[in-house]
C-alpha cells in the first residue's frame, strides 16, 4: 500500500501500490504538474472531505480536490460518484523511484488517448 498526504498533512489518502503513472497535458493537468496513479475507487481511502476543498469546471464531470490549508492537488474523482475510476496524485507519496515505474503521455488536451499507444 502507499501513502499519498499533502505537504501540511492534514490531506492522506491510501492504496495500493502503483506501476504506472499518467501525466496529462490537458489545461488543468499540465498547471498542476502531477503524475496520476489510477485506481477504482472502491480500492482508495480518502481524506477526511473536510481537508479538501474542490475544483469543478468544464463539463462538470470531474473534481479536482485539493487540500484547505496547504493547496496542493490531491486526487480527482467523479463529480456524482458515479465513475468507477479515480486518480491519486502521486507526487504526493514519499520514496517513490520514478525510474522504476512507467511513466505515461495522455493526451488530454487533444485526442484523449495516450501518446505511447500506437
Ligand atoms: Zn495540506
């Protein structure tokens, strides 16, 4: 299991162990610099709701939280619930060995697939 907490560490969420992470260059993606790690969210336990506060845009579709006292950008999740797949922002966990892990291109910004598929 890993351990994702915000630089304050009010803000911890918890799952299992990653392979892989995805940078995305959508608008939101590439300003927040992270590297999301994806899982259901049925496999993820979240932060407190009340250390996190969200960002809404767009279609509506999706919420960025983040964390009330120290702003950095923890994970998103379906607005409604309703989506079976979330992101933990995995810069957020100690110790990871990047060099170790696949580390993906998706293109969110354009043709919403990933750039290493061919
Ligand atoms: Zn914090």
């Amino acid at each position: 299991m890993i351990q994702a907490v915000c630089h304050c560490g009010a803000a911890r969420l918890t799952a299992p162990a990653f392979a892989e992470v995805t940078e995305c260059n959508c608008s939101i993606c590439r300003r927040l610099g992270a590297r999301w790690a994806h899982y259901s969210p049925k496999d993820v336990t979240l932060p407190d709701p009340q250390t996190t506060q969200l960002y809404v845009w767009g279609d509506r579709m999706l919420a960025f939280h983040r964390c009330k006292s120290c702003g950095v950008a923890t994970h998103w999740q379906s607005l409604d619930g309703s989506r079976d797949r979330m992101a933990v922002n995995a810069r957020l966990v100690d110790g990871v060995d990047w060099t170790s892990l696949r580390i993906r291109q998706f293109d969110g910004a354009d043709t919403w697939r990933y750039l290493d598929e061919a």
